[in-house]
C-alpha cells in the first residue's frame, strides 16, 4: 500500500528509492524497447513490508503488464529477480537452487528479527563491489552438477502470458477478441502448480513447482563408478565424422595424464584410456551429459574391462546376470558337413521319392563351343529294340520340306493306337 512522506516519519531513511529494478530477462521481455512506469514508495515489500519504488511494464505484445513484489535489498539477499523470484544466473527457484549448492536458509520470519537482520545485510551489501551475492549464498560453491542440468538458458516468454479468463470459463465474457485474457480451458483445480504462495517461494519451503524440479532431478540419468579399480578408460559415443584426436586431446588432457586415445571411426566411437584412475573419475564427473564438441552433444560411459567382455560374449553380464535371447532374431545355422559326401543335394528340403523331381540344371556351355539339341529335335543317341515302340522321327535334313514334327502332337506318343484313329 502507498504510503505519505509526511504521515509517518519513523525509520524513512531505509525505504528504498532506485532509479531501475533487477528483472530477468523473460520478464523484461524480448523488446529491447518498453515503457516503464515508476511509483517512489508505491508499494510495502512483500517479505520485508517496507516501502520500495514499484515499476510496471508490460514485456510484450499480448502479455499481460507484469511489477516489481520485493525491494532490491531483498533480491539482492537472495539473487532473485524482483518480479518471478526466480534464481538469476540459473532461472531456478530457490528452493531447487540452495538444495543444488546445499545453503541453508537463514532468515528470520519474525518483524524485529527480520527488520534488523534487512539491516545487517544492507550494510554488507553497501561494502560488496554488487558482483557477487551476500550472506551464506556468497560463500557458497560457484556451480552445481544438478543446476546445470536443471538450469534455463534460454528465456521463456510464455510466462508472460495473460491470465485465463475467468468470464470465458463461465460462458459469460461478451468481448471477445478485445479481452485482455486468455480464453483458454484452465488447468486441473487440484493441481499443486495452481497454489504457489510468494513468501514460500522466497523463503524455499512448500514450492510445488521446485519440488517438480527436485523429482526430475532425482530421475535424470547418472554415471556409477565402477567398483574395478583397473579401469581408467571412458567410452566416447556419437563422434560423427568432424571429431578428431587432437580435439578430444584437448578437453581431457586437464583431467590428467592420458595413456592413449583410440578412435573406432565406422562405429564413430573412441576410447580415452588414463594413466590413473582418479583421472578418469575426474573426467568422468565433469563430461558426463556435458560434453559439447563441435556443436554436438558426446555420450560418455565407462570402459569394460577384459574380463567383462569375455563374460558378456557368453550371455552373462559382469553382475552375474543371464542375458535373454533377443526375440525375432533368426537361430543359429546347423554346422557345415564333415565331408563331401556327407553333403546333401535337398536344398529345398523336399520329402523322399523314388522318382526325384529335381533336375540338375548345367550350366550355359562357354563360347565357341556348340551346345547338344534339346531332347526330341536331335538325332537319336541309340536305337530301342522293341518291335512295338512306336518309329522314331526322321532327322531334320531327311524330312520333307514344309513338314515340321511336333512331338507333343504325335498321336503315339500320347498313348493312342492307329485303330482308333482310322488307320489301317
């Protein structure tokens, strides 16, 4: 609430009077150029309850008009925008962010408490040169494993967006595209993201949207230390074919000495093999899920050793664990023969007959050499002795001409007699 100069004269030297607020940037907006307005002691603080100067801007197009909730001393105690409250180096909030750095909140709830710890602070922010956080979050550790991962590196304007319209969702809003709101079905009303409250927030208790974070922290992948000693090789995947040795020279040679380097260019792997093992645990904490060369994300794992491999040939994995066959992979192929004459000719695994109905194809002869008539149109090879097998067919040099045999229509040979067909 705004409150006079002249109607209360008590502790006015610390109100706050700034000239510009500490945003993020998705609440400043992508326009580079916005319009703000300023209000000198517009508004009490919502964690300190003393007044601040409240700006108002809206970040966009279409977006709703967002201002400051906390004074600077405030943000500044916390390293928070003044709007979202979010984390400003990783766009977190603070409860994800002091269990990532393991700080400890150590703000008083109580009026006089908190009035005189606003007051230490101010002060030891007052002797900082502004370019690093007070307090407890000063001496914290620069990074976090998990705050990498989890943090934000692009803005998300999204956030910006107007309120759903609460008309629409009754039926009942007569503007139609002029309303300022979102006509949009809201989400689940037992959804724990809908109930935040802004002193949970800045104090890093009952944050649903950090505890959000916190489960998908706990669900990310991780990298295990194998327990034998002997290795102190890493397994790089996905190089693609612009990785080269000397790049990955570069990166892990400040882990420690390494023994040698072994790219497998058709599998586009390496294996980056050090002299000791604290070295390659060192690389391996550091590279995992953060190895980016050349534009492009590398997959690190730990090597196996021999013995492992050998088990894993077998089916059985380093922990003693069977491995199942593949379903839908063909099975083995049943062993070459003995000999040749062990070898069969069923090659399409027909039953037995007596009479095989398999024909042995030759192959063409070579050129220059002339190939033998079909059966039939040849001379014959041998000549039968049976009185009542029917006479064989002149040669093609005997016969009349315009006269072309067919043994397919010869009558005799389809079984049929010469009685039948009127002859004598």
């Amino acid at each position: 609430m705004a409150t006079s100069l002249g109607s209360n004269t008590y502790n006015r030297q610390n109100w706050e009077d700034s000239d510009f607020p500490i945003l993020c940037q998705t609440c400043l907006g992508e326009n580079p150029y916005i319009r703000m307005t300023k209000e000198k002691f517009g508004k009490e603080c919502k964690i300190c309850a003393r007044p601040f100067t409240v700006f108002r801007w809206c970040p966009g197009v279409r977006m709703r008009f967002k201002k400051t909730e906390v004074c600077q001393t405030c943000s500044k105690m916390k390293n928070v925008c003044q709007t979202c409250l979010l984390d400003l180096e990783y766009g977190l909030p603070i409860q994800v962010r002091d269990t990532g750095l393991s700080v400890k909140d150590e703000v008083p709830r109580s009026d006089v408490n908190k009035e005189y710890y606003t007051q230490n602070m101010e002060r030891e922010i007052a002797n900082s040169d502004g370019t690093r956080p007070v307090g407890l979050l000063g001496k914290a550790p620069s990074s976090s494993d998990m705050l990498l991962k989890l943090a934000r590196t692009t803005p998300y304007y999204k956030r910006n967006r107007p309120h759903i319209c609460s008309f629409w969702v009754k039926g009942e809003c007569k503007r139609g595209e002029e309303c300022p709101y979102r006509h949009e079905k809201p989400t689940d009303p037992d959804d724990p993201l809908a109930d935040q409250n802004i002193k949970d927030r800045y104090y890093g208790i009952n944050d649903p949207v950090a505890n959000k974070l916190l489960m998908r922290a706990s669900s990310m992948p991780r990298l295990d230390t194998p327990e034998d000693k002997s290795i102190t090789t890493l397994y790089i995947g996905g190089l693609g074919e612009d990785v080269t040795d000397s790049e990955l020279r570069n990166h892990f040679y400040q882990f420690g000495e390494i023994r040698t380097i072994t790219i497998v260019q058709r599998q586009q792997c390496a294996f980056i093999q050090f002299a000791t093992r604290q070295a390659a645990e060192t690389a391996a904490e550091k590279s995992f899920n953060k190895l980016i060369i050349n534009g492009r994300r590398l997959n690190v794992k730990w090597g196996r050793s021999q013995a492992a491999r050998g088990k894993e040939k077998d089916g059985v994995t380093e922990s003693g664990i069977r491995l199942e066959p593949v379903p839908g992979l063909p099975g083995a192929l049943p062993p070459p023969p003995v000999s040749d004459e062990d070898a069969s000719t069923n090659y399409f695994n027909l039953a037995p007959t007596s009479s095989p109905a398999v024909m042995n194809l030759g192959l063409p002869p070579p050129p220059g050499v002339a190939m033998p008539p079909p059966p039939g149109f040849g001379p014959p090879m041998f000549h039968t002795m049976d009185p009542m097998a029917p006479p064989m067919p002149p040669p093609m040099a005997m016969r009349p001409p315009g006269q072309v045999h067919y043994p397919s229509q010869d009558p005799q040979r389809m079984g049929a007699h010469a009685s039948r067909h009127g002859g004598p």
